[in-house]
C-alpha cells in the first residue's frame, strides 16, 4: 500500500486517493486535488474531504477489528469541519483512534496542505461488524 491507488472502480479510487501508510494505529492518505474536485466556486469540494475522513477512518478501523476477530466495519456517522479554502495540490490525510471498543469505534482525521496546514479535520464513528452484510 505504499503510494498505491485505491481500486479505480471504487468511489475513493475514483477520486484519486492513494493509501501511503496503513495500519490499525494510523492511517495515511493523499490525493492530488484538480479542477474534477472543485465545486462551482473553483475550491475542494466539501465531499471529497467527507470522503477522505470516511475512506481512511474506515480503513483504520477494519484493519484493528479484523485483528480482534471481527469481519470489518461499516461507518455510521461522519462529522467533518471544512477550515480553509483549498484550490489545487497535494493533500495529506492522516487518521487516528480516539476509542475503540466492544461494538463502536471513534476516528480522528486531520487534513492538510502541502504547507503542513490544516484545511478539514473529522471525527468518524464506526460500527464493528462481526459478519459481512
């Protein structure tokens, strides 16, 4: 997973996420963000960064759940912040576990730019699954 696309016939591959780093610590994702991302005013559009937050919170999640034993996660709730506008270039999505229990988990992911600032941060809520739908 090292730089790798993410499947382009999934909607985070269509996008253009790349995994860097994952793992059932942290998560980390960037995407090169072009004119196809923007909304009518030429800046990110708010999806793509609910997306990242959704994508890479997952990600983590299912990686610490199939380690307990579990089959995976889905997500069941997705809060994120849009902090400052952000046009073209490179962004860097990294997600962390905030708590992690029996039935629920609870990620952070921080968005930033390529200056090291923070453009969008989200709290994802994901439910431990212990059989695929």
């Amino acid at each position: 997973m090292d730089g790798s696309p993410l499947p382009g016939d999934t909607f985070p591959g269509l996008l253009g996420l790349e995994m860097v780093e994952a793992g059932p610590e942290r998560v980390i994702g960037q995407i090169d963000i072009q004119r196809k991302h923007h909304q009518p005013y030429g800046v990110t559009h708010g999806g793509v960064y609910c997306s990242i937050v959704e994508t890479l919170g997952s990600w983590g999640g299912a990686l610490w759940a199939m380690e307990q034993g579990m089959a995976g996660v889905v997500g069941v709730n997705n809060n994120t912040d849009f902090l400052r506008p952000h046009r073209d270039g490179i962004l860097t999505g990294v997600a962390s576990p905030i708590h992690r229990g029996r039935t629920q988990q609870l990620w952070d992911v921080e968005i930033t730019n390529e200056e090291g600032k923070l453009v969008a941060r989200g709290q994802l809520r994901v439910q431990n699954l212990t059989a695929l739908p």
